[in-house]
C-alpha cells in the first residue's frame, strides 16, 4: 500500500507515465512479412521490397521510396537519390536509409538498411534490398538510440517540411530550400558531380565544398538555428491550419530572426546571420 500511496500525485490521481527515453511511445515488430515501426505520429513499413515507406498519422502524407531509389510524395514522383539518405521527420524520428548497389545494374542502387532513432529508441532494419530475399530483419536498440544514431553516418540530410508537402534542405550559404530533383542532384554525393561512384574530381570538389557546411548544419547550427526555425515554422502552421497555408513554388523571401541579430557563424563557405533567404513550396 505504501507503493501505491507514494505514487499518487496531489488530488488522488496517478501521474502520468511518460517513459523520457522513448517519448513517443515507439516500437517496432514484424507484421506480415514488413518491418513495421510506430510512435505516436508516423508509420514507417519497410519490407523485403527495395520500399520504404512513412505515413504521417496526423496528416496523411506519405513518403515512399521505392525501386532505386524513387521517392513519391503522396503518391507523386518526387525525386531520385542514391547514397545514404536521411529524412528528419517533424517529432524528431531520423529515418536514414542506406543503399547498396543493385545486382543486376551496379550504376543503380537500391534502399538496403533502414535506422530509425528517436531519443533513447532506436532500430535497424536489414535485407530491405532485393539482391537477397528473405533475409528481412529488425535489431532494436531500446535504450540505445542516441549511440545508433552516433554510430550511422547521416549522409544528405532533408527535413519534413511543417508548412507544406515534401522535405527542406539548407545549402553551404544558409539558403532554405524545399528538396527536389535539382537538389538532390546538387547534393547526393553518390552520384554528384555526375560521377556514379564519387571518386572524379567533380564529386570530390562537390563533397569538399559541402562536407564542412553539413557537419555543421547537422550539429549545433542544426539545433540551434534550423531547428528553432522549423519549430517556428510550425507553430506558425498550426496556427493557420496546418498544410493550408504553405509557401507557393518559386518564391523567395526575407526571415528575420531577432534573436540572431548581431550574432553570425561561419565555416568554411557557411555564413548565417539575422535574415536567410527562404525557398519553400509544396512538392
């Protein structure tokens, strides 16, 4: 009785039971021959297919990559890519998927490892790619998210856009931009350069001009600023009602950030400083 006396809150009432290692409640199983991860707000299935594929349960959108690789957009063709990949999604869930060169065309790749990680909630998923069949299998790591998300390179970086459909990238200058073919090709330093294993001078000058800017963008400038303006993004979406009030294709617009003035980062190439020129629009 003492137990249970000691775990009531003031009023008579249990106290919620929010496990902070695994704040969205996520799991992962294997339901019908898928790899089936779930959290609170996104389905992610990934089968022995070469497809994978994230459902935003709050808004219906999908993201499938397919083939090698496709990604769709609910449904529409939005891109290619072909190196390791990751999709930042809007509750902090890293999806990065890992390619493995397809065995019938070794200029093409095909999504093979899939590592999902929110907090301390972590797990791989293997034998996605066809060049073997029915080797599909999930390794969880409850607990060690945060060292699986260490341990796996994070390569192009995108992130779901909170405003509109698709996903948002920042280039070398600070430039927001929404994520389409041209980026991709600008970016994936698999094929970038149009060199399709990476190694010409064209691929080598592309990685060298990014390599830095990205380390950064994807540590502290990341949270500290690309972070903060998604987060802002999003309230502000939520506000007006989310999805409805998305930035048209084409435009470019000044963001002041008041906190940041007065306040710059540079590396390499990298400059972001109070305002940062902002392309967004539905895919």
């Amino acid at each position: 009785m003492s137990t249970v006396q000691a775990n009531i809150a003031a009023g008579g009432c249990f106290p919620p039971t929010t496990d902070a290692s695994n704040p969205t409640h996520a799991s992962t199983s294997m339901q019908g021959g898928q790899a089936v991860f779930e959290n609170d707000n996104y389905r992610i299935t990934a089968g022995d297919n070469n497809t994978v594929t994230i459902t935003n349960k709050h808004t219906g959108e999908t993201y499938q990559a397919w083939g090698d690789p496709h990604m769709k957009i609910d449904g529409q063709q939005a891109f290619d890519f072909w190196g390791t990949t990751t999709f930042k999604l809007e509750d902090g869930t890293k999806v990065t998927i890992q390619t493995t060169p397809w065995g019938n065309n070794p200029n093409a790749t095909l999504s093979s490892k899939v590592t999902i990680t929110n907090g301390d909630y972590g797990v791989q998923i293997t034998g996605v790619d066809t060049n073997t069949t029915g080797d599909l299998k999930i390794n969880e790591a409850a607990g060690w998210g945060r060292t699986l998300d260490w341990a796996v390179s994070d390569g192009n970086v995108m992130h779901e856009n909170p405003a509109g459909k698709g996903f948002l990238a920042v280039d070398a200058e600070g430039n927001i931009h929404a994520v389409d073919q041209s980026w991709i090709n600008k970016t994936d330093l698999l094929k970038g350069g149009a060199e399709p294993a990476g190694q010409g001078p064209d691929a080598q000058r592309l990685a060298e001009a990014f390599k830095d800017a990205f380390r950064v963008l994807t540590g502290l400038v990341s949270i500290s600023f690309f972070g903060g303006f998604l987060a802002g993004l999003a309230a502000s979406s939520h506000d007006h009602g989310r999805r409805d009030h998305g930035v048209g294709h084409g435009n470019d617009r000044r963001v002041g950030f008041e906190p940041w003035l007065g306040q710059s980062s540079s590396f390499a190439s990298l400059q972001i400083s109070a305002n940062v020129s902002v392309t967004l629009g539905r895919a």
